[in-house]
C-alpha cells in the first residue's frame, strides 16, 4: 500500500490501542495457566495475532469476541507443533524457550527480516540445558525438552531472550539461575515480564548478576485482566503534539512498567508541555530546542523522537541505539534516510543519530516494511511543506493497523488508503 499525506495539524483525544508488549506476555502466561483467562483486548494487531496463532499451536484454546480475548491453556498433543511467528520477533524469542519447555518437539519458521534477525545467543543458553536446533537460523526445528539450571545470557543483545527464559522456566521441574554477563539494557520491556508474571503468582527473584526463578510453578489465572495502553504508539501522537497543536491521548497508565512511557519527560525535555492526568496524556506545543537523549532504555521512540528534533532549534544527539540496527530494519540508516529525503540535516553514528533542526520539504520515502518508520514518516508530513508519500505504508499493520484511522480522525489528510 502506497499513501500520500498532505501537510496538516493533528489536534483532539485519541485512545491508546492496548500495548502489544503486554498482550504478547499476557496471553502466553493464560496459555500456561490452569484455567482460561479472559483479557479485555480492544484490538489486535500482526504481531498479536502471530502470537495468538503459535499459541493455538502449541494446544492452546484462542477465542476473540466483543474485544474479549479468552485464552484457554496449552494442552500438549503428541504431534510436533509448527509455530508460524510471521514478522514478529517477540513471538519468535518468547515461545522458542516456552515451547521447549511443552513439547520435545517443535518446529519454528518466519518471514521477512525475522530469519536474518540475532537468536543465536539464546539458542546456545537453551543448548547448554538439552534442547539442541537443527539450523542456526529459521527455519528449524528443535529437539530436547527444556531443563532447568544455570543460564546466562549478554544483557544488552535482545530482553526478548531474557523474557522468553523468565516464562518458560518456571514450569521446569528444577530451580534456575539467570545470569546476565552485560548490564541489562530496555530494563523496562523485562519489567513488563515481572509484571505479567507476578499476575499470574509466578515468583521471580532478582540477584546481583540477574534472577533465580524456583521451578515447579503453577501459572494461577486472576479470571479476568485488562492489557495495558501501548505508550509506544501513543508516542507518535504525542509528539505531534509537540510539533502541532495540542494532542492527548487516553487510556496510557502513567506506572505502567512500560518504559516507553519516558516519552513525556523526553518531550518535556524538548521544550513542549505536558500534562498526564488518570483520563488523559496531554501535550502541547512550546518553544524545542535539541538536547541529547540517551536511548539505550528506549530504543523505538528514536524514529518519532528524531522527527521532533528535525522540527527543533539547534542540533539533538541521540546515543545508545545501536540495537535499533537488528530491528524490523536498520532503524539508524533507515530513519537517516527517511528525514534525508524529506529535506532533514542528519547524520548517522554508530549508536546514534544527530539530528539538526531544519525545515522539511516533503517528497517520497521507503518504510522499509517497517511499521515505526512508516508511523514517524507520517509525523513528519505534519512538518513539511509539500506532501509526503510513504511506500509500503502497510507495514503499520504489524503495531497499529487503525493507525491512519486514527491520524485523520485527528484532522491529518491521508490519500490511498
């Protein structure tokens, strides 16, 4: 899909759509526990469903109805379950440690970028514990039942490795040990995890070098749980907020552990107003000026927050975002592209971007079948002063598939849906 954006201001209230982080962890923890769980779910999305479909095959009960999502746990059939993970690779790292913990046998595939992006830490951890892999990269089929004892695992790769072990070890019938050879970097994406996990009475103990999680747990459904507001899209909309008039989005929950939720002291930062109320995040426009921002903690918010800093006085750093080169695509190179060919002043770092405030002049980008880069091409087009076209704008569908929706209910002027 190919659409054509014309410049515009985005003003008034928009929902958050539920955050795709906790409804991944969600329902894999009702698919483990022992009972169904019903979690009120809004909406989906590619990433969701992908996550929904290897739950189904693994013996899980997936039941959507009325924004109900009921979840009815895994039971394990003889067969060898053949888990699809599409583009997702939160599906892929969460479910390929839980999936060896049910099954002696599973078999794994994806699309797109998912095959080429890193596993391979995570594979030999779950090597050292019996369960060993027929290829070094998707697609492959495991073999071994996932034990407990001592892993360890680099804390500044992936947390998806981290939360994929935080789930499926407490079904082991040993006690395991977690070490983490590297500070841990998107401390708060593993913060979701606990959460999740404390929900359904899972216990996880920290340690100095990472957790212990006691085996021979029982997932214990709470009946019924709401998924979090997704902070990491209300983001876009926040930020128009910075750059536009006065935006606000309801349904955030200001502790969520989310660590995307830093983009209002980001913005703030920056130099706009905001507000956080219990029924809405405001912001609204003010005088910005660059700054430097330490991404390391949140890495997707740097696609939107570099279009801010395009829209800013003076020059913004951001560092510590050389994981965004293993995402759905090189977001360093691909964001650098994206404001380049829209007029922007920026330079591409090794583990950051600088982004010096100049005016945007519109012309046509490439998502690079990258949802975020499609959402943030979008927020720049409220900037420019021609229109923007964004090929492959269908990639959004992998987050947020009522994203245009949603953007022209807010006054934006979207052409080729």
């Amino acid at each position: 899909m190919q659409v054509t954006i014309s410049p515009a201001t985005l003003s008034g209230i928009v929902p958050a759509i539920p955050s795709k982080s906790d409804a991944h962890r969600l329902a894999i923890c009702a698919a483990l526990a022992d009972r169904p769980t019903e979690l009120e779910l809004p909406s989906s999305s590619a990433d969701i469903d992908a996550t929904l479909r290897c739950l189904e095959a693994l013996g899980a009960g997936i039941r959507f109805s009325d924004g109900i999502l009921t979840v009815t746990p895994v039971f394990p059939a003889g067969a060898t379950p053949l888990l699809d993970c599409g583009e997702s690779g939160s599906t892929f790292r969460f479910l390929l440690p839980v999936a060896a913990a049910l099954y002696s046998r599973t078999r794994f595939e994806g699309h797109g970028r998912l095959p080429d992006r890193p596993i391979g830490e995570l594979m030999h951890a779950m090597d050292s514990q019996g369960v060993s892999f027929s290829a070094p990269r998707l697609p492959f089929e495991t073999s071994g039942l996932l034990h407990g004892g001592a892993y360890s695992l680099p804390g500044d790769v992936s947390s998806q490795y981290i939360t994929g072990l935080l789930m499926a070890l407490p079904r082991a019938v040993e006690d395991s040990v977690l070490s983490l050879t590297s500070p841990l970097q998107s401390r708060g994406y593993v913060d979701i995890t606990l959460s999740a996990l404390r929900r359904f009475g899972i216990a996880v103990e920290d340690t100095e070098q990472g957790y212990r999680i006691p085996g021979g747990q029982t997932f214990r459904s709470p009946g019924r749980l709401k998924v979090d507001g997704d902070w990491s899209n209300a983001a876009v909309f926040l930020a128009a907020g910075a750059i536009g008039e006065t935006v606000s989005v309801s349904g955030l929950n200001s502790d969520s552990p989310q660590g995307d939720r830093a983009i209002t002291e980001i913005l703030a930062r920056f130099g706009a107003k905001v507000s956080v109320s219990e029924k809405a995040v405001t912001v609204s426009p003010g005088p910005l000026r660059g700054c430097t921002v330490d991404m390391s903690g949140v890495p997707d918010l740097l696609p939107v927050l570099a279009v801010v800093a395009a829209c800013a006085e003076g020059e913004t750093r951001f560092t510590g975002a050389e994981r965004l080169r293993l995402k759905e695509s090189d977001r360093l190179t691909a964001v650098c592209a994206l404001l380049q060919a829209l007029g922007g002043d920026v330079q591409e770092l090794p583990d950051g971007l600088i982004v010096r405030g100049t005016p945007l002049s519109g012309g046509t980008v490439d998502s690079f079948h990258d949802h975020r880069m499609v959402m943030s091409a979008a927020l720049a087009a409220l900037r420019c002063t021609g229109p923007v076209t964004i090929l492959d704008a269908g990639a959004v569908e992998k987050s947020y598939p009522a994203f245009f929706r949603d953007y022209t209910a807010l006054g934006g002027n979207v052409y080729g849906i």
